[in-house]
C-alpha cells in the first residue's frame, strides 16, 4: 500500500477548515435515527463493509450499542440531529459542504400510536409530531443535503417506507392513521423528487424494511417477523440494486416491489 494510501485510510476523518472531509477511497453512508432498531444496524452493516458512516441520532451520546460501533470503527462518525430540527439539519448540512453522500438514509420514524387516541378523540398535535418527522424531515434532509448526494458517485436519496403506506394493500385492517397516512405521503413526496431529480442522475427510493422485531413492534411477537440485522442486511442489498432506471419505485426488502 502506497504512503499516500496508508495516510488516507488511517486518517479516516479529518477536519478541514472547519467543514468535515471523509476518506474518498469508499462510499459515504447518511444514516438517520441510528440509535436503535432497524438504523443501528444500518449503521452497524455499512461500517462493516468499510463505507464512511455518518451516524445521525437525536441522542447519540445515550446510545450504547451505537457508540459501541463507533469505538470499533475507525469509518463512523456520530452526529446529533433530530430530524424536525431543520436548524439543525442545515447546520449539519454547512458542516459537511463539499463531502460527497453516496446514500442519504432517510430510516428516523415514528408510529405515534402511543398518543393517537382514539377515532372521536385524536391527538392532532401527536399527528403534527408523525408527520413532521417521517414526511417533512426526508424531504427537508433531500434538501439540505442535495448538494453533498448530486456531488457523490452513487447518488442516492433511500427513504424506509412501510407497506402500511401502501394503500393497495389496505383492505381488512382500519385504523392506524396518523402513521399509515404518513408513509403514503412520503411515499408521493418521494415519488414527486425522483421526477425532478432524476435528469441529475439522483435516485430516489422508497423501501420497506419487512416486519421487524424491535422497540417500534415492541409486544408483537408473529413468525413472519425479522430482526433488525435481517431487515438491514436486506434493505442494504435492496440499496445495493437501486439505481436510476428503478428511481420513485417502491420496492420491498424482499426486493420485490409493492402496491402503491
Ligand atoms: N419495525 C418495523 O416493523 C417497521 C416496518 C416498516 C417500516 N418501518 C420503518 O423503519 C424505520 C425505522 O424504524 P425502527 O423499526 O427501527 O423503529 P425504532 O426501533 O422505534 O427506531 C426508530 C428510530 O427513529 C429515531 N427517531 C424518532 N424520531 C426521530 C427524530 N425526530 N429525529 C431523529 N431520529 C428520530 C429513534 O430515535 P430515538 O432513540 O431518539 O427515539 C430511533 O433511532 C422507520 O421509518 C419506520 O417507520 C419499521
């Protein structure tokens, strides 16, 4: 290995002028919500395999596993942000000026079942919260980050929807409204940005991570159900064959696509 190359790998992360560099020789991940379930293990997967993480989460300072990862790879960084924060996005973005994003991941969500109440006696300010996080967050992360994700090799903006979004497949089962009418919205919102982006050559993907075992299912325990590791791995693969000709589709982790 030459000097240069040996000097690059080992300084994985060097402060430039006050805006943040990251070693070119691998791709660059945008991770948000990384503090647990499916986005620890996103985290987790791409450190593996050497990518450059950028490791969002509203507290990442109380999340074990996650500064575990971090402590064992040289590739992470760890950044606070809260996804409704867009003060905090920009200036995250301004941070990162010039460093090229091969995959923004958009993966922070919420169900909001907890404080939706009943149909009669909805919480709307708990919907704001739903919808401010897993709609306008992505859009406004694409935003600020644009920039970053148009100057990489990769180019790719991957939001985690749900097949709860897919209103094709709503037939047996009413309510949860707050969080299914927030992944349909992200999922046209998305839809709508692969149009305009796609003569850049960015794409936009939409993938649903599977049924998944972890604080968001949490008291649900049915045999179709994966781990987190086994969402991501397939969620990553899934990104792995996203490129520009499946822009604004909406495609499962299985890797097949899904009703709209
Ligand atoms: N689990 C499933 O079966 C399933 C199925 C379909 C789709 N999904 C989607 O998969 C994604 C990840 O869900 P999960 O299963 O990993 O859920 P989870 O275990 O509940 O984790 C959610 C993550 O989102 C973060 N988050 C919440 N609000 C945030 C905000 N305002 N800013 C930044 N981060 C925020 C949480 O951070 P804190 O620790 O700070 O709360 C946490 O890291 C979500 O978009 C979800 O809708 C999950």
């Amino acid at each position: 290995m030459s000097r240069t190359r040996l000097l690059t790998t080992l300084m994985a992360i060097t402060v430039l002028q006050g805006t943040i560099a990251l070693a070119t020789e691998m791709p660059t991940v945008l991770i948000t919500g990384t503090s647990r379930g499916i986005g620890v293990e996103l985290a987790r997967q791409y450190a593996e395999r050497g990518w450059n993480v950028i490791a969002t989460a509203r507290n990442p300072g109380s999340a074990a596993a996650l500064q575990d990862i971090a402590r064992e790879h040289r590739n992470v960084r760890l950044e606070a942000l809260d996804v409704t924060d867009h003060a905090a996005i920009d200036a995250l973005a301004a941070k990162y000026r010039g460093q090229p994003i091969d995959v923004l991941l958009n993966n922070a969500g919420i169900s909001g079942a907890d404080e939706m109440g009943q149909f009669g006696h909805l919480n709307y300010a708990a919907y704001d919260k739903v919808h401010a996080t897993n709609v306008i967050g992505p859009l406004k992360m694409a935003e600020a980050f644009l920039p970053n994700v148009a100057a990489s090799q990769q180019k790719k903006i991957i939001n985690i929807t749900s097949t709860e979004g897919s209103i094709g497949s709503v037939k047996t089962r009413g309510g949860g409204y707050f969080y299914r009418s927030s992944k349909a919205a992200l999922n046209m919102v998305m839809r709508s940005l692969s149009l305009d982006l796609k003569p850049q050559g960015i794409t936009v993907g939409l993938v649903s991570p599977g049924f998944v075992k972890d604080d968001f299912t949490k008291g649900l325990d049915l045999p179709i159900m994966i781990t987190p590791q086994q969402s991501a791995s397939a969620v990553i693969k899934v990104i792995d064959g996203y490129d520009l000709s499946k822009t604004g589709s909406f495609i499962r982790h299985t890797g097949e696509g899904a009703p709209w």
